[in-house]
C-alpha cells in the first residue's frame, strides 16, 4: 500500500498530460514534468534504472508532445537507461555516469542546432511562437 501511495502522485501527474496544447498548456507541461522528475528522484534513490524509466514516463507525457525530435529524445531515453544499468550493476560509478550523461547531452544539443541550422537554411522556413518553446523544452531534458 505505501508503494502504491509513491507511485500516485507520478501516475496521476501522467494521465493529467494528455490534452495539452497551447504555450499555455506547454508551461503547465513543463511545471508537471519538473514535478514528476522530482518524484522520480525521490521515489528511487538508490537505484538509477528506475528512475531513469520513471523519468522516460514523465517526459513522454509532458515533453514529447511539444519537442520536435522525438528520435533525439528516445536516443536520449535509451541512453540513459544503458548507462543507469551499468551503474546499478557495479560497472560503472556514478561520476563516470554523470559524464557520459553530460556528453550524450551534448550530442543531442549538437544535433537540434544542426538540425535547426538546416531548418532555417531552407527559404520555406518561418519561426512561430513555439519556436523558442521547443528550445526550452530542450533543455529541460537535461
């Protein structure tokens, strides 16, 4: 019973994210997102690769809606989860985790700028007002 009292406040935080549209509503995304990462990091303390699905939950409901690369999250997703393995398992420690999540960050970084430069290259491109949005919800991940 103690578990499931956890797991509520993350489980309805997941259901209350899938009607969202608006920049308005993608704010509150990301208010909730913050908030369910926060229970995920509370909920699994001791153990990353819970928490490293917990928070794929969290951002799939919240963030990827919104976010244009939905294979750059997922690639971010799986990674973090390989890597929250390897610590869970005594293969890797936790500073060596820290940094291989920072560098895989840095890739995707890389690549949204990469694919922003060629989207703004193009004469058919305009900027709307989720533009920046889309940045925000970038970094978020992180």
């Amino acid at each position: 019973m103690r578990n499931i009292l956890r797991v509520l406040p993350v489980v309805t935080i997941a259901l209350a994210g899938c009607g969202y549209s608006g920049e308005a509503d993608i704010a509150q995304g990301q208010e909730l997102y913050r908030a369910a990462k926060a229970t995920c990091l509370a909920e699994y303390p001791n153990s990353l690769v819970p928490q490293s699905e917990c928070r794929a939950r969290a951002a799939d409901a919240y963030i990827r809606p919104y976010y244009r690369y939905g294979d750059l999250m997922t690639w971010a997703q799986e990674r973090r989860r390989e890597l929250a393995e390897q610590v869970d398992q005594h293969r890797m420690s936790q500073a060596a985790y820290d940094r291989a999540i920072a560098q895989s960050e840095k890739q995707v970084a890389r690549e949204e700028e990469r694919r922003n430069g060629m989207a703004h290259a193009t004469s058919s491109y305009q900027a709307t007002r989720f533009t920046p949005v889309l940045a925000t919800i970038g970094r978020l991940l992180q």
